[in-house]
C-alpha cells in the first residue's frame, strides 16, 4: 500500500528517470496515434500535431515543474539534495499520465466522446446508456489525477527531504503556477 | 538462555533521559558506582542505531546502503539526515 501512493520510497535516481523517460515516450507515442496532444500541464486535448512536438509538449509539461519543484528543494531543504532524484521520481510519476491516455484510445471510449461531441454540437441530449464507457472512463481519470498529485508531492518530499505546510504550501502554489502557465501559452 | 534487554535511555515514569548509575563486572563481580552520561548514539532508537552500525560497515556508502535495505538513495539519505539532527540535538543538550 505503502509504495501505491510513495514508490519514490523504493525508487529514485537514474533508474527512476530512464522508467520515467519510457513512460513519456510511451505516452507520447499513445497521444500521437489518437491524434491528442498534452497542451497544458494536466490536460489532453485533440491536435494534428508531428510526432516529435507531442513528445517535446510531454518532455516540457514534466520538465518545467521538476525544475521549480529543485529550485525550491534548494531554498527549503536542508539536506544535501541531488537534480538526478527529482527529475528521476517525477518522470516515473509520469506513468501516471500514461495511465490516464492508454484507455482514451479504448474504441468505447473513442466512439463514446465522439457520440457525445455530435450530440453537444447538434444541440441534442446525448444518450446516457451510450455514454457509460466515457463515465467510467471519467472516474478513472478522477483517481489518476489524485493519485498524480501525491505522488508528485512525494516525489517532491522524498527527493528534497522537505515536509510539512511549508512543503505542501510550495507544491501547490507550483501546481497552480503550472496550470496559469498552460492557460496563458 | 537469557534474552539481551533493550538499553533503556528513557525514564518509564516520567520520560525523562536516564543516566547510568552503576556498572557491574561479571567476571569479578565488581559494581562501579557513580553519574555516567549515556554517549548519545545510545540515545537513538534500536532501528537508528541499527542503522547507524549498517552505516559503518559500508563505508558511509549510501548507494550501498541503499541496495542492501532495498530503499532508494534519497530515503536512506533523509533517513541519515534525521539522524544527524538527532545527535546534533542530543550534543547541543549537554
């Protein structure tokens, strides 16, 4: 139970980042053949975009943060903190993301959003029995998106030795700095 | 057989730091009177001082201590890091 919400506790360094490194190539890989791309920090949305820029959006919307998340381990932490531990354990939680996107190319799925996109643009009422891929794909994505958040923060918390409101105050002021970057680019 | 004890460094009663009063030979059966202060890696936790020991005997090799406990590098090193202020405390105490 332990390692579902902290696997940074058992895995970090340059084996964390090469998995990570899998992970976003994977994803990207997964983002291009269903024509989505990741156009802001937590968020999917539909683009014909080359290949090489859905792999250089996912490799900034990691990077970027796990940046600031290090310069602020640097000011806060007292302890002797490493680049390789924080870029390594936020590219692993990068698979997070990965689990996110695998069940967007589900064929249930797909024709589920495109179902209720027509429905919306016509100005119908979608079909709810049609839309039950899509609701619990929504769930799913639900737990994703928390589960995302903790382990980041434990990336974070792990990576840097930092704890506590001064900690937690940090990473959502960074989160929310992410999600207002994406907004305004 | 007789089961070694726990080093208590704490009082039960009033969790207060315990000294040690008397020391005993078994060989000669000699008890040594007076106040002696308890080093202060005694002071750590069994695990700490477990850890402590493990440190030793690897050279002070994080990356070794890391593989052997089955913990990634920055764990080990927090938990080093929790230990050293530990000490630093229980030094800056006396």
């Amino acid at each position: 139970m332990k390692a579902l919400f902290n696997p940074f506790r058992y895995i970090a360094g340059v084996k964390a980042l090469i998995m990570g490194l899998i992970f976003i190539v994977a994803s990207a890989l997964m983002l291009y053949s269903g024509n989505y791309i990741q156009d802001s920090y937590i968020h999917i949305g539909m683009a014909d975009a080359p290949l090489w820029y859905v792999f250089a959006m996912q490799i900034v919307w990691w990077l970027l943060p796990a940046l600031l998340l290090y310069l602020c381990g640097v000011v806060l932490s007292k302890s002797k903190i490493r680049i390789i531990d924080i870029l390594g354990t936020t590219a692993f939680a990068q698979l997070i993301l990965l689990m996110m996107i695998a069940p967007m190319l589900l064929p249930a799925v797909v024709s589920s959003t495109l179902e209720m996109l027509s429905a919306l643009q016509s100005g119908a009422v979608p079909d709810m029995a049609s839309q039950t891929p899509m609701l619990i794909y929504g769930i799913w994505s639900t737990f994703c998106l928390i589960l995302f958040y903790i382990w980041n923060y434990n990336a974070f918390s792990v990576s840097c030795n930092v704890r506590g409101w001064k900690a937690i105050l940090v990473f959502i002021a960074i989160q929310i700095a992410m999600i207002l970057v994406g907004m305004l680019l | 057989m007789t089961t070694k004890k726990n080093f208590p460094t704490i009082c039960p009663s009033c969790g207060g730091q315990l000294s040690v009063k008397s020391l005993h030979c078994a060989e000669c059966d000699t008890t040594v009177n007076g106040d002696f202060a308890i080093h202060p890696v005694l002071r750590l936790s069994a695990e700490e001082q477990q850890f402590v020991t493990a440190f030793i005997l690897c050279s002070g090799s994080l990356k070794q201590m890391a593989a052997d406990m089955g913990l990634s590098y920055p764990t080990v090193r927090n938990i080093l890091d929790e230990i050293i202020s530990k000490l630093q405390n229980y030094e800056s105490s006396i």
